[in-house]
C-alpha cells in the first residue's frame, strides 16, 4: 500500500499534500464556452422580448435608442391607461423613473438625440393626458416641466443641423395652440428660448 506524499516546508510555511492537491479539469474551458453561449442567447432573448429591458441595454453600452418617439409615447399612454382602467381620470401620480432614468442615462453617454427622443415622448404623453388628470397635479406639472426642460436642453446640445432645430421649434409652437392651455406658456418659452439658439448658430 502506497502511502501519500507530503512535501516539507519551512517552519512557519504551509504544508502541502500532493495527495490531494486540487487540480483544474479537462473540460472546465469547454463548458465556460458553454456557458458563455448560453449567457448571450439568454440575453439576446430576454432583449427581443422586452422593450424596455432592450433600451436600457443599449443606453448603457452607449448605443442610440432603438425606438421612435411615437413608440415609446405609446408606453407612456399605457401608463395612464393602466393607472385607472375603468375611468377616464386619473387620480394618483403616475412613476414616470424608467423614462427619466434612461433619457439621462443616454445624455450621460453624450447621445443627446436620443435623450430628446425620450423626453420628446413625455411632453408629448403628459400633454396629451393631463386632461385626465384629476388629483395630484403638482406631481405631473413637476414631470411635464422636468421633460420640457429636459427637451430643449438636448435639442439645443446635439443639434447642429439647423433643419433639426427648426422643426423642434415648429413642434413647440404647434403645441401652444393644440395642447393642455393651461401648459401653453411652458411650450412658448421652451419655443422662444430653441429659436434664441437657431439663431446663434446661424450667426456661427
């Protein structure tokens, strides 16, 4: 019978058993591989599957958002929807974070297209809808504000195209007559101080 091999350090040092020394298999490589594989269809999956899971994604790695302001407004409309299905009134304050998180995390990466996008999307939703609104307005004239501002601000940073700009402007003044009235000063200030910078870029 064979007895088991140790090997003798100094005093104070650890003593090894070669007898059990753990080792690193054959196929651990492999199945890494593997696993790999099924960690990016598990991803790819749950990204075509999930909308909002899917914009988050490419907010993150920095890529332009994949949906129109149409789409993700359409969301938002959900929302009110959902909030009071079996009335058209809305009474308690609606958690508009996934919209604001994702616009800034694409201004964070510098895609300001993209930011304006989303919040384009809320203006564009809270304005539609206020007329629903029927409590808590201090909460969706806060976010109806924070949007706009959020709006011109990305506009006015990644726009260099003096067309882009243009119809931007066009859209905020189109709303001071066909929005919430009570909103229309927002959307006019928000038109003015847009067509303050067309024209400091024209002058460029």
């Amino acid at each position: 019978m064979h007895s088991r091999r140790t090997v003798e350090s100094p005093p104070g040092s650890l003593r090894f058993d070669l007898g059990t020394r753990p080792h690193r298999p054959a196929t651990r490589g492999r199945r890494d591989g593997a696993d790999a594989d099924e960690l990016r269809a598990f991803l790819r999956d749950e990204l075509a599957a999930n909308t909002d899971l899917r914009e988050r994604f490419l907010a993150r790695v920095g890529e332009p958002t994949s949906q129109s302001v149409d789409e993700l407004r359409t969301a938002i409309d959900r929302r009110f929807q959902e909030t009071n299905p079996e009335y058209h009134v809305v009474f308690e304050p609606i958690d508009f974070t996934q919209w604001f998180d994702l616009a800034n995390e694409y201004r964070q990466q510098g895609r300001y297209a993209s930011a304006a996008t989303v919040y384009r999307a809320l203006v564009e939703s809270i304005d539609d809808n206020m007329e629903r609104v029927d409590g808590a307005y201090d909460h969706f004239s806060r976010a109806f504000s924070r949007a706009l501002d959020g709006y011109v601000g990305c506009v006015a940073t990644a726009e260099r195209d003096v067309n882009a700009v243009t119809d931007a402007v066009a859209f905020l003044e189109e709303r001071v007559t066909s929005g919430t009235p009570f909103l229309a000063e927002h959307f006019e200030r928000a038109a003015v101080e847009l067509r303050e910078k067309l024209g400091e870029q024209s002058n460029e």
